[in-house]
C-alpha cells in the first residue's frame, strides 16, 4: 500500500480541504501516513495569502529533494496551485503534480496517473457535482472538534486579497446536506462544529431546502438556528464579513445555548480612507455599531479579529485610529499582518510605500497596544466558571489537559486523561499571554 503525507498550511478551509482528501486517500487504497520520511507521496497544500506563506513551499520542497535518497511523488495542492498552475512545474524542480482548490476530490487520479508514468500531472478543473463532502472518523483533524464548509469562495473582492482569485465565486452548500453532516458528527462523538467559509455571513443557498421551519433575516441566521436544532453542544463560526454581519446572528446566538459566544470580525484598519482603498464596504463607525451590538448581549461574547498594518498609502494618522479602534474594541486577541502585495489583486497597482521598516515598527506598536487592552480585557475571566471541551493532554505538561472555551480561549487544567472528549466547567485562576489556566470546578 503506498503511503502518503499530507502537509498543511494556511486557513480553516485548507485543513478541512486536507482532511477530505486524506478521506479519499484513504477510501481509495493508499495509507495517510505521518511520517514523512517513509512517505511515498508528499502532498502539499499551500497558502497564498501572503508571500510568506507562499515561501513556505519553495522551501519546503527544496528540502525534501535535498534530504531524501529516493525523492517521493511530490504534489501541491490549495491556493498557490490553484493560481500558479502548470507554471509551478517551471518553479518547482521534481514537482510531480498540481491539483487546484476545486479538483480536490480528484487527488487519487492524479497520483495514479503519476505512479502510471505520466509527468507533469495538473487537474485545475470544477468541483464534481455530486462532490462528498464528509469526511470520515479517523481523518479529522482533532476527535471532537470537527469543520462544516457551508460556503465556498468569496465575491468581495477586497483590494489586498488573492482569495477571490484562488478560491473563485461563492457557492453556499444546501442546509439540508450541512444538517445532515452536522447530525453524523454528532453521532460519531463530535462536540464542537466550526461552520466555515471565507465568508460566513453571505450564506445564501439555491435552495431554502433545509430551512423552512427557521426564521431570520437572513439565510445564515436561519442556517444557525437550524444547526442550533441538531442539538450539537457547541457551534461555532468563522469567519464574518462585517458589512453582513447583521443584527440577528447576535439574536440568534442569544436565544441558543448551543451557538458559542465568539465572533470573529477582521476590521482590517481603523481608518475610513484606508478600508474604502481596501473596498472593505463598511465604515469605523458602522463597524463599531456592529460591536456596540455583539457588548450589548446578553451573554459575554468575545471579539477577535484581523488587521493588516502598512497598506498601500497607509499615513500615521491612519495608523493612529487604527490603535484607537483596537483600544475602543477590546478584542479578546488579534491577528496582525503587515501588508503584504499579492500579484492580480488590485492593491498590487498601488504604490507600496509604507517602507518595510515603517510596517515592522507599526506591527510592534499595534502589537502592543493589543497586548495591553487584551491584558485587562482578559482579566474579565479570573475566577469565573468557563465551560472547556478537554480535547487532549496538553504538549507542555503531561499532568494538564487542553481545550477550547465556548469563548474560543485555549484553556489548560489539570485533571484525568478520562476527561478528554468532555465538556469540563473550570475555574479560571491565571491569565496567560495566549491561554488562560484553570482547576476544574
Ligand atoms: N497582506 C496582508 N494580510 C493579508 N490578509 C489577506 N490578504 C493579505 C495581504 N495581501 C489578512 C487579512 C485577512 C487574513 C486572513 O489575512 O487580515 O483577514
Ligand atoms: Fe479576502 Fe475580503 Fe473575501 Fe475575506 S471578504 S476572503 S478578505 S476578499
């Protein structure tokens, strides 16, 4: 049986691209190994979204011609493949084949084709129809916490992003099929679902086919409510676009106990001239309206989101009420970039004269405000009760187990291996930088 190794980089999506494939894999005669040196394929699945992570493969396939005595069957998948195509061959010595992001259920025939003797193997093609979207027991990527595509692609068109590029136009998936998935997780043992998409909130299936008996005024608070009504214990979602971000998904998370309370909103900057450049569609104030909103609920939902520091044309002063917005949000984390120009966008056209030390000094500086407003935001947490599904022992110390909060903070507790797959209530008695310590109650 050949063995292959799977290798993954970027988004949410990916991983779930991943564990489809390593499902395929798996049904179609090969072992998914994680051993990377005895594997016979090397497949991996890369990210574009910034250079850095695009790096990432060159490298990475250099060293895995240079370390091995016989060089794998070496495949890329995702993104970068997706985008570059047949060109990669040029790029990339002793690459054997390139799947894009829709031709994911078609990895097996690539690799026979290869082990057949065929070079240069490249399947960019569409998403079959009857594509299987599940993803069996052992391929998930952690036991009880599995993701639920709901929609693929992405229509805004933001002026810094590859996304709409390498992931083309959106397409939602039938509620009907998500419930279905959503109820099969259930019964093989899963707690936790992550509905995902790169934009969450434009869920807007062909059909209402699954979410008749549901209210809401939009598709994706009806989709909420009729996953809340599987019963699963706990949902979550990601990522939200703040233009469609509307009222009723915060009604919605406050009428079901099930839906977490974590939201994940990217602002991106906090300067109106900067996210009309970036063609974000929402204002600083519409957006913090949006917050006002998410703080005004009943339950304590915590905010994270996304920022990109040094955007073309990017001034102090619009770096200024960039801090300001972090500071009047009170994100509970945040996840900085520095501007980074991906080639067929149309930020690309525009001058990038935020030098790179000016955007390495201004992520130090928003780092820092953030760490701070996190600090004291998180302080909201010490010696409450918060509800942590144990998912494994923690890698740092064999005596703690780790898992997530419904509010999404990674927590660590010490307690049994025979709590792992429960949901534990735990006293928080620390505050880490990136996690929160706690004794179970
Ligand atoms: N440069 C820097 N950051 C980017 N992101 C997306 N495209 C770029 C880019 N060209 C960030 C955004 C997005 C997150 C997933 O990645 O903040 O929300
Ligand atoms: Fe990219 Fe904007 Fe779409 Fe998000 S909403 S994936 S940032 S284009």
């Amino acid at each position: 049986m050949k063995k292959v190794y799977l290798e993954t980089f970027g988004c949410q999506m990916n991983v779930s691209d991943s564990e489809r494939v390593a499902t395929s894999l798996a049904a179609g005669g090969f072992e998914v190994t994680p051993d990377e040196d005895s594997a016979d394929i090397v497949l991996i699945n890369t990210c574009s979204v910034r250079e850095k992570a695009e790096h990432k493969l060159y490298t990475r396939v250099g060293r895995i011609r240079n370390f091995r005595s016989v060089k794998p069957v070496i495949g890329v998948m995702g993104c970068v493949a997706q985008l570059e195509g047949e060109t990669l061959f040029n790029k990339i010595e002793g690459l054997d084949f390139v799947i894009g992001t829709k031709a994911v259920g078609r990895v097996t025939n690539a690799i026979e084709k290869v082990l057949d003797g065929e070079s240069y193997v490249t399947d960019l093609g569409e998403r079959e129809q009857d594509y299987d979207w599940s993803v069996a027991d052992a391929q998930r990527h952690s036991r009880y916490v599995g993701f639920v595509p709901i929609i693929e692609g992405c229509n805004k068109f933001c002026t810094y992003c590859i996304v709409p590029f390498s992931r083309g136009r959106e397409v939602s998936l039938p509620a009907s099929k998500i419930v279905r998935n959503v109820l099969e997780l259930r019964r093989q043992g899963v707690k936790e679902i992550h509905l995902i998409g790169q934009n969450v909130n434009s869920y807007r299936p062909t059909t209402d086919s699954g979410l008749e008996l549901f209210r809401g005024a939009t598709p994706f608070s009806r989709l909420l409510r009729a996953v809340a009504a599987t019963g699963i214990e706990r949902i979550k979602f990601n990522t939200s676009f703040p233009r469609d971000f509307h009222a009723d998904i915060v009604d919605a998370i406050n009428e079901h106990e099930n839906l977490c309370n974590w939201v994940h909103l990217p602002v991106q900057s906090g300067s109106d001239r900067v996210l009309k450049l970036m063609k974000r569609g929402h204002t600083i104030d519409s957006y913090f309206k949006k917050i006002d909103k998410l703080k005004d609920s009943n339950r304590d939902v915590a905010l994270t989101t996304d920022i990109i520091v040094g955007f073309p044309g990017e001034t102090d002063a619009d770096f200024e009420a960039t801090k300001r917005a972090v500071e009047y949000c009170g994100f509970d984390s945040a996840y900085i970039f520095k501007y980074s120009p991906r080639p067929g966008t149309p930020a690309f056209q525009m001058k990038d004269d935020v030098s790179i030390g000016e955007k390495k000094l201004r992520f130090i500086e928003l780092e820092q405000v953030q760490k701070r407003t996190q600090r004291v935001r998180l302080q909201r947490y010490l010696g409450k009760k918060v509800q942590v599904l144990a998912e494994k022992t923690s890698s740092r110390d064999p005596n703690d187990i780790t898992g997530h909060s419904t509010c999404h903070k990674l927590v660590n507790f010490q307690g049994s291996q025979a709590l792992i797959g429960n949901l534990i209530d735990v006293r928080i008695r620390e505050i880490k930088a990136n996690s929160l310590f706690g004794e179970v109650c």
